[in-house]
C-alpha cells in the first residue's frame, strides 16, 4: 500500500505554549483510506490536521507527502488538497452560491458546483446570504467547499458535527463514495458513529499521543466482550440471560431456552467503539 502520509516523530508547540501540544507521533495515511484519528476535546487532533495541510509550521520530525518531505511542497499541494476546517469558514455577506464560485476559482480542477450543492440539499438556498444561514447549513456548505478542486486527499475535522441524521447520512455517503473513487480521507472527530461507519483504520489521540492503530473491526474482536443476551418471558416477566458466543451451539442452557418457545430477543452484546477508546487510553471522551 502507498502512504499518502508517512508522519514520523512529529512534535508540535504552539509559540504561546510552554508544552507541546504534539508529542513525537507517528503513522502513516495510506492512498485509498480512510483514516479516522479519534480523540476527546483539545486531544490535538485539529492540530494535526493543520500541520498535515501546512497551516502550522514549525514542527519537529517529518512528514512525507507521497514521499516527498511536507517542507518542500509548493503552494500545488493546495490543488491535491480539500480542506473541511473545524469552524465553517464563509463570507458571510456572499450568498452561498457567490461563496462557493469564490472558493471554487482559486483552482485549476474544478467540480461541478451544483452537482455538489444539490446532493446536500442546499442548491435552492444558493441565492441567500450565508449569514442567514443555520449552523448545520453552514457545516454542509463547508463540505462542499471541500470538494471543490476534486482533491485527492481530503481533511475533514469534526464533518459531520452539528448535523441531524438525515442529513449526517448523505454526507457520510459522500465521503464513502469519495473514497470508493479513489480518494484519501484523513477524518478527524470524537463522534463514535462517524469512525465506525466510515473508517478504514483509526488512531486514539489523546493528549498529544497516539495510543492505538486499528481496524474498527480488529478493535471490537480485541476489546469486544463476545457475549449474547436473549430476553424470555417467564411467569408474565421479561427476563434476561447472558451467554459466552464460544461453543454457543454446545450450550444446552442457551439451546434449552430457544426450544422453550418464549425467547423475545437476541443481542449480541459488542463492545461499542465508545467503551474501548475507555478501555484502551482510560479517557472518557465525554
Ligand atoms: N493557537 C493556539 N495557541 C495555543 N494553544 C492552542 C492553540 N490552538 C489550540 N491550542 C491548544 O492545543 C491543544 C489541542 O487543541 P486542538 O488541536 O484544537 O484539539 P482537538 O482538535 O483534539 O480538540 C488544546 O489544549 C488547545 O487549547
Ligand atoms: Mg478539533
């Protein structure tokens, strides 16, 4: 696999800081993911990203772009690059539309801007000002302007945060089918369902570090407790049993009670993404 990224020993101070906000991270972004970095409020998580696109200077350690040393890159790598900041960043006072032609000209590749606006829902309020805008219109507009030059990696910080379901949805389809496409995500959040909908591989940030990198999947088999709960009635009540998933079909308890007829649910009880960053770094991310 190609890395998009190759991030070594990465070390960060902010000039009005007396500690490092970044402490000697490494990994690695490869072509074609997407890679989720997950991580409790002020973790560095936006730090990293403005690092990654050459917002912050001054770091220690290296960070290769496909190879090539970040340094060296001139300002072309801001045509390989879509950028989804934290905080929606628009000209008020401009209309949607003006904002996105605006944004949309500083690049030579070009998408197709109502395409883009329509798949958000937001082409019928091309015409108003973004200052009349709602948060969650403002954040779905931010998307789009990150798509504007077709980039082939993709930042996003916090995407889908303020966002009703619906509308989470279509652009978490978005990023799914940016990636299917070819294109590279580095997804930053504390949003749980956005890193196990989503992301190919994750990394627990917290506090300047990085603890651990994964699959979403190998993270569950790893830390998931491999359980299943069955709800039964008896005498009137709901009742509940436990049983190990291991040598399930050996368990005549558990075979017992699905022959008694009176099983109204079966879970099986997985870990959620949410109880093993707990388990890995011991931080509650709320
Ligand atoms: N411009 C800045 N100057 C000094 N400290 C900053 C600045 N921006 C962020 N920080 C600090 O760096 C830490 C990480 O912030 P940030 O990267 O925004 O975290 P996250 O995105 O994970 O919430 C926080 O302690 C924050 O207060
Ligand atoms: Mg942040």
């Amino acid at each position: 696999m190609k890395a998009a990224f190759s991030v070594e020993d990465l070390s960060f101070r902010y000039p009005s800081s007396k500690e490092d906000t970044i402490r000697r991270i490494s990994f690695e972004v490869y072509e074609g993911e997407i890679f989720g970095l997950l991580g409790p409020s002020g973790a560095g998580k936006s730090t990293i990203q403005k690092i990654l696109i050459k917002l912050l200077g001054n770091y220690r350690g290296t960070i290769k772009y496909f190879g090539k040393d970040l340094n060296s890159l001139s300002n072309s790598y801001y045509e390989e690059i879509g950028v989804g900041f934290e905080v929606p960043v628009h000209f008020s006072k401009l209309t949607a539309l003006e904002n996105m032609k605006f944004f949309s000209g500083f690049y030579k590749k070009r998408a197709n801007i109502q395409e883009l606006m329509e798949r958000v829902g937001l082409w019928e309020y091309r015409n108003v000002k973004v200052a009349e805008f709602s948060k969650g219109m403002k954040v779905r507009l931010n998307f789009v302007r990150a798509m504007l030059n077709h980039p082939r990696v993709l930042f996003l910080d916090e995407v889908t945060n303020g966002l009703d379901p619906k509308n989470a949805r279509i652009i978490k389809d978005m990023i799914a089918e940016y990636r299917a496409g070819g294109g590279t995500v580095f997804l930053t959040t504390h949003l749980m369902n956005d890193v196990e909908q989503l992301c190919d591989r994750i990394v627990f940030c917290v506090d300047g570090r990085l603890v651990e990198t994964s699959t979403p999947r190998d993270l569950k088999l790893k830390y998931g407790k491999r359980e299943v709960k069955v709800e039964y009635r008896k005498n009137g009540n709901i009742e509940s049993a436990i049983f190990p998933l291991d040598g399930i079909g050996f368990n005549n308890e558990f075979q017992d009670l699905l022959r008694s007829g009176k099983v109204e649910t079966i879970h099986s009880c997985e870990t959620s993404m949410e109880e093993i960053f707990i388990l890995v770094t011991g931080v509650d991310l709320k």
